[in-house]
C-alpha cells in the first residue's frame, strides 16, 4: 500500500508538473540534470498558474497535504502572492462530496430520517475542508445550527499517508546526519494520533465545550455551543455563528473595526490559552477564525473547529515562558543556562557560545514592527544554531510551533505594525509573578493537602525504611548499629520538621482560602507567616 501511494504522490507531482516550482539555477549540477531529464517532462505543463497547479496537487495528495497548504497560505512573506492567494481556498474551498451521502451517513448515525431530526437541512454544503464538510440546518425549536459530516473512506487514505511518512521519517533518521536530532519518527507519530482524533467528532465536541468554558463571558473570544444530542463520533451539530472571516480586511475595515486591538487581542488569546489554561487551539488557520459583526470598537474573535487542540506539562510551561521572557528582555544568558538547564541541549553545552549564538539570531527582531520581521529567516537562523549545539526538537512543543506560524500570519495581515513583543511581554510577566505569588502557591498546597494528610500516617514508617542500611558483614555489626542509630535520629528529626511544615502549611491554608478572592496585599498577615514556617521547616527536612 505504501508503494501504491508513492507511485500515486509521483503520478501527481508529474501531472501538474511541480519540478516547474523549484528554482533549478540554485541546485547542484547533478541535480539540474535529473530535473532535465526525469520522467515528467513527458507530461504537457498546464495553462495554469504555478499557485493553481499546486493548489490542485494537494486537493489530490488528501487531507495530510491540504493542511500543508493551509499552514503554507499564512506565509505571504515566504511566497508569492499567486501562490499564496491560491493556498488560501484549501481553508473552506475543498471540493465537496455528494449531499446524498452526506445525509446517508447523519441518518445511519443519528437513526432517523433527516426530516426528522431537522425542521431544515440545506443540502447545498456551506464549506467544505480537508477532513470534512459542513451545512447549514434548523432544529425543530428553532436554533439555527450546522452539520458537520466526516469524509467517507477518509480514514484509508490518511492511514496510507502516515505509514508512508513513517517510512521517510525513518530513513532520514538514519540516513540524514541531523536526522536523529530532529525525532522525525517521534514527530510522524505525534502527528499520527493529532490527526486521528480529530477523524473523532466526539472529541472535537469536547474540546469546544472546554473551550467554551475557559471563555465563558469572554470580550476576546466567542465559541459556539455544542448539541450532545445530535453529536457523534462522525457528525457534530453545534450553533450557528455569524462573522466575518478574519482575512476578509476590506469588510472588517468598512465595519469600524480596530484592527490594531484585533491584532493585540489575538495575541493575548494565544498567550492566554498557552499559559493560563495549557488547551489551546492549534488549527488557527484562517478558515477557523472570524469577527463578530456587532462590536468593531471591541473586535471579538470566533473560533470554530477545535479538532487540534494542544497542551504543555508544567515543565514545558514553565521553561517555555522563562524562555520567551528572557529573550524579550535581551538576557541571552539566562536563554542559554534555561536551555541547558530543562535537557533541550547536551549538558556539556558552553553556555557562553551558546549565547553569543542566541543573540545573534534575536537581537535583529527587536524593536521592529511585525512588518518587518521575517520569522522566515528567524526560523532558518534557528535551525543552524540547533544544528550547531545538537539541540534535540521537542515533540511536545511541535503543535505549539505550528499555531505561533499561524499566529503570526494572521498579526500580519491585520496590523503589520503590531509590537508583538510589546503584547507579550507583559502578559508573561504578570503569568510568572502570580503563578509563584504567596497566594498562588498557598492555593496550590491546599489543593494538594488531601492527598498528603491520607500519606501523612505511613509517613514515619517510609522514613524509617529508606534509613535502613544494607546488609554487610558480621564484622562491621558494630559500626552498622552506630550508624543506624544515627540515621534513626536524623529521620526522626526529619519527620518533626515535616511535620511542624504540614501543621503550618495547613493553618496557612485554612486562613488563605477564607477568602481566596483578596488579592495579595490582603491577604492575611498569619497566613503569610505561616507559610514561611512552613518553607523554613520543609527546607530543614530535606
């Protein structure tokens, strides 16, 4: 199957002949000469544009390769304008499949005829993507909603896809000499089940529904409500939204709006997803984003399709944005001891090298608007530094990568002259000096506090039994009865303080959460006192 599909992957990259794309007079020799005389000048070129043609080629590559493309028609900077403008109809432009079986596949799942389960169904899809198509319909109490139906046999052709990627990904492993720092089989496999779930409506649902909840009353951002009732795993019905699709500029100007606090406001909803509530949307290509119509004063985005969505661990948190700090604030250094410091380069890493190389890749960013910054170029630089420190690529931080590429194509064709670095900056700095404020922490040990007084009664028998020494021989009896003597004492002293720690942290606790709305300065002066006895005495049992 995988040979079918390479042999299928040819046929179409001779078809619409895209050697034409590639500029041959910056290859090597031996390469302009295969390019001459390969097979697929055979086939006649098109009278089509170099952007028709490839847009073509991946409608017919399927669902992997469309995306490409949509994250490709975000980067006006790095292509062609033709080029560009034709990716950019993969969005919602697919070509649809038949209506009738799309109602075939909401009846068998739903179990009763389309008349029935809607007062309307417009037949006639409103969009069409690369994994599914929508239309438009009304329920019977009236609410306005859409469809959205699963491509049929999709799953087959997208399984062919990964297995021919994990099969590349494995050759370049071995093969390429960056191959084993990239974790190109990691990175295939990431994406292998990132792509298998949103087949899953079920779990799209869900993540709309969290998605919903973390912007309930929200001014920046609004998603739409989900419809349980009609929702399975290969259809979901959810409201019906009304806006402007977020690249439409002529029409969000002739409405009013502030493109420059529309610009600033996606910003924040990205920080915000990524460090307030580690869930955020990481489909954001322009066919999933809208503005509402009704407040151009105070834009307010609409997210749709919620089918990818990314998370970090608290340690990638935690680095990510000590990092991003750091270089915002020019400190290279501490870029550098971060990188070392959380094993995203060897630990043998001169750090004072690897910071010279740091800012010489930043320090050309800064003080620019969005306009002029090619991230393209930033990206390349980058690269050439990882490459240089054999830093590894995090798997973890993949999806995250991808939705700052989207991001910023979208800052940069609302407002060029957006600061990015001004938007952010402030929003890491208030997300690190609450995540560790007295309060928050204190917030933190609280939630944690069943979990350790339940530990709390074994806790001296653990002590006991990690201070017990091994075995050795009969001569050294004495010496082992000393020491183990000594050892008992020690743990014993160890418990106290553990103890006098777990006391304090929970009458700290007690007093904190009697009104866990005040902010820091009102919090009580006991609970702040107590949590240093705590800190003192848990430092003194280590």
């Amino acid at each position: 199957m995988g040979l079918r599909r390479l042999v299928a992957i040819c046929w179409i990259i001779c078809r619409y002949r895209l050697d034409t794309l590639i500029p041959a007079e910056k290859l090597p020799l031996r390469v302009r000469l295969l390019l001459r005389c390969g097979p697929w000048r055979l086939f006649p070129r098109r009278h089509h544009s170099s952007g028709e043609r490839l847009r073509c080629a991946l409608e017919n590559l399927g669902p992997i390769f469309i995306k490409f493309g949509q994250v490709l028609s975000t980067r006006g900077d790095l292509l062609p304008d033709d080029i560009s403008e034709e990716l950019a109809k993969l969005q919602d432009q697919v070509p649809p499949f038949a209506s009738e079986v799309a109602v075939a596949a909401i009846e068998s799942a739903l179990g009763k005829p389309i008349t029935e389960l809607f007062a309307a169904f417009d037949h006639e899809a409103l969009a069409s993507a690369s994994i599914a198509q929508v239309h438009t319909a009304t329920l019977h109490n009236n609410i306005d909603v859409v469809v959205k139906v699963v491509r049929p046999g999709i799953e087959r052709t997208i399984a062919a896809d990964i297995r021919l990627l994990q099969t590349i990904a494995v050759l370049v492993q071995r093969y390429v000499p960056d191959g084993r720092r990239l974790r190109p089989v990691e990175i295939v496999e990431d994406y292998r089940h990132t792509i298998f779930d949103e087949l899953d409506l079920k779990r799209e649902g869900g993540n709309t529904s969290q998605l919903r909840r973390n912007f309930k009353d929200s001014e920046v951002l609004y998603v739409p409500e989900v419809y349980w009732d009609y929702t399975r795993r290969n259809i979901l019905v959810m409201e019906r939204i009304h806006g402007t699709s977020v690249t439409d500029i002529q029409s969000l100007r002739e409405q009013g709006t502030d493109m420059k606090k529309l610009a600033e406001r996606g910003v924040e909803i990205f920080f915000t997803q990524v460090f307030r509530d580690s869930f955020f949307h990481a489909d954001m290509h322009p066919g999933n984003v809208f503005v509402a119509h009704n407040r151009p004063a105070s834009p307010q985005y609409i997210a749709i399709d919620c089918a990818i969505i990314g998370s970090l661990s608290d340690f990638d948190q935690y680095y990510l944005a000590r990092n991003l700090l750091a270089i915002f604030q020019r400190n290279y250094r501490e870029v550098a001891e971060l990188h070392v410091e959380c094993g995203w380069v060897p630990p043998e890493t001169r750090v004072h090298e690897f910071e010279a190389a740091i800012r010489s890749v930043s320090e050309p960013i800064f003080e620019k608007p969005l306009s002029e910054i090619s991230f393209g170029k930033l990206l390349l630089n980058l690269f050439q530094t990882a490459r240089r420190f054999d830093m590894e690529v995090q798997p973890s931080l993949v999806l995250l990568q991808k939705t700052l590429l989207n991001i910023e194509g979208l800052g940069r064709q609302l407002y060029p002259q957006l600061d990015l670095w001004a938007t952010a900056m402030p929003f890491l700095e208030r997300w690190v000096r609450d995540r560790y404020s007295p309060q928050n922490m204190l917030k933190r040990v609280s939630h944690r506090l069943p979990g350790w007084l339940e530990q709390l009664p074994h806790l001296p028998e653990t002590l006991l039994e990690r201070g017990t020494p091994s075995k050795h021989n009969a001569g050294d009896d004495l010496h082992h009865k000393n020491q183990l003597g000594l050892i008992v004492r020690e743990q014993a002293a160890r418990a106290r303080n553990q103890r006098i720690a777990i006391v304090a942290l929970i009458c700290a606790a007690v007093i904190a959460n009697s009104d866990s709305r005040q902010v820091l300065q009102d919090l009580p002066d006991s609970s702040i006192a107590l949590f240093g006895i705590a800190f003192y005495f848990f430092i003194r049992s280590r």
